[in-house]
C-alpha cells in the first residue's frame, strides 16, 4: 500500500512538471517524503531542483542526511558548505552564494518604539536574547535544547535585569508559546515586565536580527549553533552563542578563535564578561565575529539572492535551448565559476 502512494505521488508531480513545461524547481522544503517524491519525478523529466541553506549545518558525518535531495544547493560560506558537504546528501553542485535573504522593511515602528520606550525608562545597556527549540526530550529521537536548561538560560539574565536597572532585554522566542512552557522563569518574566525594560517578541516568522540594530549585543541558545546568532553577526552587529551542548568538538575554528570571545560553555562566565563589557573592564572585541565573518558569509554584501537568480536565468537559457541537464548545468556553473571564482563551487556527483 505505501508502495503504491508512493508511485501515485510520482505520477503526480510528473505530470504536474510535464503538463506546465516545468524543468527548473526551487524546493525550500526540509527532511520531507515530498522532496523525494518531485525530485524523483523531476529526473524523470530531465528537470532540477535548487535548494538553499536556511539554517547553519552541524558539521557531523551522515547529518541531515536525504534533507536536501536538490540538483543543486546554495550556501553562505565556507562554514556552511563544510556542513554541507559531510551531510551526505547528493548535490550535483553546491555553490556558495553568499547570505540570500535581504533585509525586509517592515516593523520598524515597533522596533523605534521599543527602542524609545528603552531610553525613557534609564536604559543604558540593552541585549537581545534569542532562545531555539527547547523540551523535555521523554519520547522523541530528535532532542532538543532541555527546558530545564532553558529557564536556566533566561533567569540568569532576568535576575540581572531585576539587579541593574539600567539594562534592558528583548526576549525573541523561536515560536509563539515556547516561552509559556517555561514554568521556572514566569515569576521573574512578570516582574521584569512591569519594569517596561523587557519585551518578549512571541511571534512567528519575524527573525532576530531585525532587533539586533537597537541593542548592545545578541546572544542566542539552541541545541546545536543558533543560526539567529549568524545572521545577526552578518549583518555586522555583536553576536554571542551560549553553546549549552559543547560543540567544541565539531566547531574547531569557531573555537579556535571565538572560545570565550563569541561562543561560550559556561553561561555564568558569559554573564560576567557581558557585566565587565558594561562596566568598561571587558575586552572591546567581545562579540565581534568580524575578522573572521568571510568564513561565514563570503561576500558579506547582502547580493547572494541576486547571484541565485542569475544562475537560474542561465539554467532558463540553456533549458530554453534544448540542451539536457548536465550540459544546462555545466553552463551555469562555467558562468558562476567565471564571475565569481572556481572556489565558489564544488561539483560533489557520485
């Protein structure tokens, strides 16, 4: 019976692609039966698919394996594209882009609000705070950041705020009622509230970064490297990780340099140096990632969805021409390679 869906999917999406002369898909899809299904029905049609990174990849062997079945797959960087490529999956090319997503104009009355209302009440100081995904890990294979540790994580900044009144903290969570479940931090979360010196953003689809304009530092946790934490360092602004699960292992070169500096174990060593930094006895390069962000963005010019869409034009042309997928691709990628350098692309075919 599975069998049989799964080959009724397939038919499906290959007489969709067929019927509306489809030869070129942009799959943002992530770990779904459904990205098996069109891209099985895509090469049966001589058609790709193009993927691109959302998230920053853990760099282990076999991670995420069959996430991302795409013909072809942007990156950021040389970080992402490490773990990219050790994901296993089977990307005929992964080309590194450049961070795709520009800057959307929207909120900002609410963020010049917040920012008005931090400097009428004494704020001097300010943080953003970004929490990922966090549970009791009972019953799922997948786990996630332990809410325990969570309402460890964000007392220890609330108790803060209560102490200093010259702080002030904005609370991103990574989806509407996370911050609900935390039962340990709703006493504290209520006095701080009534000091208007802390805002808790529980909405879906706005990201960190567009508060990180408006404060001193960002700090994000999760239970592997917060992608928030990247973006915001991208974008130029100061940007600490709170590495609760140790990934001092497999992040090498984020530790080779940053130990201490952009990514921390010890949440209370974290909290001291950010108290040193506002008392002016810290070091000045904390939270700057920006001798080393190139690793992380390559471009660093806020054009890496404009570079996407001009691959894409040139797999158009060569489709349009008549030519297969492999000579379509290799025309796109001799183009990319031409204008912006052989390391840009690695050709990974099995």
């Amino acid at each position: 019976k599975e069998i049989k869906n799964f080959l009724i999917q397939i038919n499906f999406w290959y007489c969709f692609f067929k019927d509306q002369n489809i030869k070129i898909h942009l799959n943002s899809d992530e770990y779904s039966l459904s990205n098996v299904v069109r891209q099985i029905a895509l090469n049966k049609l001589g058609g790709c698919s193009i993927g691109k990174c959302r998230s920053s990849p853990r760099k282990i062997e076999g991670d995420w394996f069959a996430y991302y079945p795409n013909d072809i797959f942007f990156t950021w960087g040389e970080d992402s594209t490490e773990g990219l490529i050790k994901s296993k999956n089977y990307f005929k090319s992964l080309i590194i882009s450049g961070y795709p997503y520009q800057e959307k104009k929207y909120m900002s009355e609410d963020i010049d609000k917040i920012k008005k209302s931090f400097r009428n009440k004494g704020v001097k100081f300010s943080i953003l705070i970004s929490d990922g995904s966090h549970g009791k890990n009972e019953n799922d294979i997948h786990q996630l950041f332990p809410s325990s540790s969570m309402s460890e994580f964000l007392n220890s900044f609330l108790s803060w705020l209560i102490e200093d009144k010259e702080l002030g903290i904005i609370i991103k969570s990574k989806k509407p009622g996370l911050i609900d479940d935390l039962v340990e931090i709703q006493e504290n979360l209520a006095k701080v509230k009534k000091t208007g010196r802390c805002v808790v953003i529980d909405k879906f689809g706005i990201e960190p970064k567009k508060f990180s304009d408006i404060v001193d530092f960002s700090v994000g946790a999760s239970v592997d490297i917060p992608t928030s934490v990247i973006q915001i360092a991208i974008k130029g602004q100061r940007g600490i990780i709170y590495d609760f699960s140790n990934l001092s292992s497999i992040e090498k070169k984020l530790y080779g340099w940053g130990s201490n500096k952009t990514i921390f174990k010890n949440l209370n060593v974290l909290i001291e140096k950010l108290k040193d930094f506002k008392a002016g006895k810290a070091e000045k390069n904390l939270g700057d990632w920006s001798d080393n962000i190139n690793y992380y963005d390559s471009f660093c010019d806020d054009k890496g969805g404009q570079r996407i869409g001009e691959y894409i034009s040139d797999l158009k042309l060569y489709f349009d021409k008549g030519h297969t997928l492999n000579e379509t691709i290799m025309y796109a990628n001799s183009n990319f390679k031409k204008k912006w350098g052989q390391d840009k692309l690695k050709l990974l075919e099995k």
